[in-house]
C-alpha cells in the first residue's frame, strides 16, 4: 500500500492532480478575499436597502462551491492542464486569465435574473474577478516550484524516447539531460542507423531495431516520444508513431527547418494538404513605437526609484578604489552601430589592460564593491541612460564588443540577425542562464528565438523574470 501510494506521490499523474487542487483552492480564496475587501474593509462597497439583510459569508462562499466546476471546465479547455515542458505563471496568465473573465460574465449573466443587486453584488463580482486572477496565480507559481524540485529530484516525468539519433536528436537529447526541470526522463534512442555519438552517450540505450517497438514501449514504461530528424523515410515515421498510439503515447516533434521557425505560425489546409505558414517578426511601425515608449517610461521611472540606490553605489566605488564610477566600454548595437555602454566600475582600473575577456565568477580583478553590485546586477544599472538615449532597450540581445562581433560573424552566419534590432539591458538568453563566458551559437540561438518571437507581452515576461533572477552566478 505505502509503495503504491509513493509512486502516485511522484507519479506525473500527481502533478495534474496537485495543479487542480492549487487552482481550485486559489478560486476558493479569490471569492474569500473580495468579500473580506468588499464587506468587511468597504472598498467600493454599495450600501444595502434599508431592512434588506446584508448576504453572510456562507452564501457567498456556497456560490463559489458551485461554480468550482465551471472554473475546473475552463481552466482545461483553455489548456492549463496539458503537460508542459516549461513551468512558468508567466507563460500561462494570459490562460488564467482569459478563463476567470469567461467565468465572471457567465456568473453575471446568471445571477442577474436571479438574485437583486442587494443580494449579490456586481461590483463583489468584478472584485471576484480580480481576486481569483491573483490568487490563481499565486498558488499555481507555489505548485510550479514545488513541481519543478520534484522534477530535478526525477519525479513527475515522463519516460522519454528519441526517435532519430542524428546530430538533431543528439541535441535533444542533451537538453533534455541537461534541464531536468523540462520533466523528460531520458530512456534512448529508436533509430536504426545511429551514429556513433548517441551509442558514447553511455547512459542511454540505443534501440536499433524496429521490430522490438511494442516491446520497448512496455518494458521502458515510455510516455513521451521526441520525433527528430533521422534517416528513415516519411512513410516509415508515420508508420511508427501509429504504431504507438495504443501505448498512450505523447510526441513532440522537430519540424524541418527549425531554425527558422517561430511561435507565430498558422496551420491551413490545400484542398486537405495541411500547411504551415510563418510569420517573421519585424519590430517596426507601430510595434517600434511601442517597444520605444515602454522603454522610456519604465526606464525613467526606474532611475527615479533607483536615483537613492544609484548614488550609494557612485559613492561607495569612489571610496573604495581609485578610478572613475562610470565604465564606459565600446558596444556595437542597432546595424551595428557602435555605441558606449554604461556600468559601474566593478574592476580595478587597471583590469583589462587592453585586451578584451569576460569575466568569471571569483574574479580577482574585483574590487570589494564590485564583489557586492556584480552578483546583484547594480553595476547594470547606468545602463537604464544608454535605453534613454535610444542606444539600448529594456530588452533584447546582449551588446557585444566590436572585436567579439568580428570573431562572431565569421564563426556563427546567423550572428548578424542579432542587430535587427537595439540591444537589451536584459534578455531571453541572459534568463535562461546564457551569460558572460557561455556557449555562444545556444545564445545566439535564444537571442534570434526572442526576435522572430517578439511581443510586449514577451518583453513584460522577459523583464518580470529577470527581476525574480537578479542574481546571476555567470555575472
């Protein structure tokens, strides 16, 4: 019994359980907390009739209780409970969201023929509104970290099969071993002709035989199939992956062309040929305008908030070393423009010498301020002029020196998309722990992922994000 019992505990079934109870008590405790704010604290509360007896919590909360499988229908048919690769509030609010809104018009619209407005209040409802949105979220980011441990502990995954074991699958494969939060356990790789590179892998099993699928699917308990580039001819894939649907089995698939793909992409239909249409992102007209504006008001209010903090720093760098505050180093951004990037001094004067380097946790070149506002991300914050001036953005690819550039583009063809547009005091790599002294083509890879994949919304992400992981070991 008690094994049983653990292996539901850390079973992916688990986490889909414990991700419904987490929303389920977040509506719960949206619907308490607009009463406690409506009726207890009288924001924006409308007195009753005279004579007509206030509503008690009971039926209030009994409401709630009710409409819990409305929300349970909304919340799954606006994919809140599909498996997903990436755990993140972020990446799901506008789901959250869009769900809470369908469910308050349709209580609204159920409750007006039925209860007067000085029994259930419309405006309660609004605030319910806003209420079970926070709330909702909150407790699911509680579940999501609670999920993502479980995750890096192996527990809530599924076990996963590669299917192609070509330099494609061989790079899904190592992001899967090298994230474990991505909830894949790793089982092998189906291909009949695998390279030699997926048999050194040593803790994987090769599986060179087609015949023996059924047999791998249950004795491998495999749930989740990643369909890469291999050898085989289409008709042959398909074939296989029919052959796995009895099994329950999920698949992701690599498309061609992967580089470059997008999430803007939209399936129609020839005369019943299905085709995949991509939409490449240009950040001009008005979504410029509207990227420039967010940047300039965030970036003057935060230097206001900052100014306190900021002048500390300034003072502090000019008592403990000699040298200026202000770093100034060559960048090139937007068309490969160069520029003068800001930061606070964090190194000795004498530090570079003229030769370009980055610098790597430990550096004794620090100084003992730097030890402090390096790890924290102050030492960026001048930075939030460079954005003023419009050399730089809130977000965006890091700046590179020009001598790294040149090296770069020689390297790396696709190298030089990274100057579409301005720069970033943050970015999509720099959250995803790509930073300073790291493997250039993966960060390179996220920086043209966040430019064909551009959105306010994803810059808001990427800037939310960023504040939750301001310290940065790679600094």
């Amino acid at each position: 019994m008690l094994r049983k019992a653990n292996r539901f505990i850390t079973s992916h079934r688990f986490s889909h359980f414990a991700l419904i109870l987490g929303d389920l008590l977040g509506v719960l405790l949206g619907y308490r907390l607009a009463f406690a704010i409506y009726f207890q604290m009288g924001v924006w509360y409308v007195s009753v009739a005279p004579g007509t007896e206030q509503p008690s919590i009971a039926f209030y909360m009994a409401v709630s209780l009710i409409i819990l499988p409305l929300y349970w229908l909304l919340f799954k048919l606006h994919g809140l409970y599909r498996f997903r690769l990436n755990l993140s509030v972020l990446e799901v609010l506008p789901m959250i969201i869009s769900a809470a809104t369908e469910a308050s018009m349709l209580l609204l619209l159920a409750t007006v023929p039925v209860f007067p407005p000085t029994h259930y209040s419309r405006n309660i409802i609004v605030l319910s509104w806003l209420c079970v949105i926070v709330l909702v979220a909150v407790v699911r980011f509680v579940v999501y970290q609670l999920l993502r441990w479980g995750r890096r502990h192996n527990w809530y995954v599924k076990n996963t099969l590669v299917l192609g074991a070509g330099q494609v699958g061989l790079a899904c494969a190592g992001k899967v071993m090298r994230n474990p939060t991505l909830g894949l356990r790793l089982v092998g790789f189906l291909d009949e002709q695998p390279t030699e590179a997926a048999a050194a892998l040593g803790s994987c099993h090769v599986f060179n035989d087609y015949q023996k699928l059924e047999e791998i699917l249950r004795q491998y308990h495999i749930q989740h199939m990643v369909v890469a580039f291999s050898q085989d001819s289409h008709e042959r894939i398909v074939e296989l992956m029919e052959r796995c649907r009895p099994y329950d089995v999920e698949f992701t698939m690599v498309p061609r062309l992967y580089e470059v793909f997008s999430d803007r992409v939209g399936v129609e239909h020839i005369r019943g040929l299905p085709v995949i249409g991509l939409k490449r992102t240009s950040i001009t007209g008005l979504q410029a305008l509207a990227k420039r504006t967010m940047d300039v008001v965030v970036s003057l209010f935060a230097l206001i908030i900052l100014s306190p903090l900021m002048l500390l720093t300034a003072l502090a760098i000019r008592l403990d070393s000699p040298g200026p505050v202000l770093y100034r180093q060559a960048r090139l951004g937007r068309k490969e423009r160069p520029f003068e990037m800001l930061k606070f001094r964090s190194m000795r004067k004498d530090a570079e010498e003229g030769k370009a380097g980055w610098t790597t946790p430990g550096d004794i070149r620090r100084t003992r301020v730097g030890r402090v506002i390096r790890p924290l991300g102050i030492d960026e914050l001048p930075q939030l002029i460079n954005v003023i001036r419009g050399e730089m953005s809130l977000v965006g690819p890091r700046p590179e020196r020009p001598e790294h550039v040149q090296t770069f583009t020689r390297e790396i063809p696709s190298y030089g998309a990274r100057h579409r547009v301005r720069p970033g005091l943050t970015g999509w790599a720099q959250i995803n722990g790509l930073r300073g002294d790291t493997d250039i083509a993966e960060r390179i890879e996220h920086d043209l992922y966040y430019i064909e994949n551009w959105s306010p919304w994803f810059d808001i992400k990427i800037v939310l994000k960023t504040m939750f992981t301001f310290i940065d070991r790679n600094a």
